[in-house]
C-alpha cells in the first residue's frame, strides 16, 4: 500500500468519525441533564480522535507528495 492510498482510508475513517460525532451533538438537543454529561464526554473523546486520524491522512499525504517528488 502506497502513502497516498493509506492518507485516503485515513480521510475517509476521519470522515465516519466525524459523521458520528455530529449525530452525537443531535442527541445533546434532546438528552436529559443526567446524559448531558456523558454524552459531552464521548464528543470529546471522539473530537480528539477525529483530530488525531485527520493529522495521520495529512502527515501520509504529505509523504506521498515528497515520494512523488523524488521519484
């Protein structure tokens, strides 16, 4: 598997993350103040995910481009 390839599973995984997260903030509209907590919780749980994937597909895309470079 070649870095642009694998910089491509990682936006994508970024992306479902992402998706997930944005449902999570749907239920913060209509949860109990008991589930407010835990819910919050999980968003930042997966935000801090979400940026660490996202970071990962740039760093290999970045590869990718100086592999292609110097090739």
């Amino acid at each position: 598997m070649n870095y642009f390839t694998w910089s491509r599973e990682y936006y994508r995984d970024a992306e479902k993350l992402l998706k997930h997260i944005r449902k999570l903030e749907e239920e913060l509209k209509t949860a109990n103040k008991l589930n407010l907590e835990e819910i919050n919780s999980t968003i930042a749980s997966y935000r801090y995910i979400y940026y660490d994937v996202l970071n990962t597909a740039k760093l290999l895309e970045e590869r990718a481009r100086k592999a292609t470079d110097a090739a």
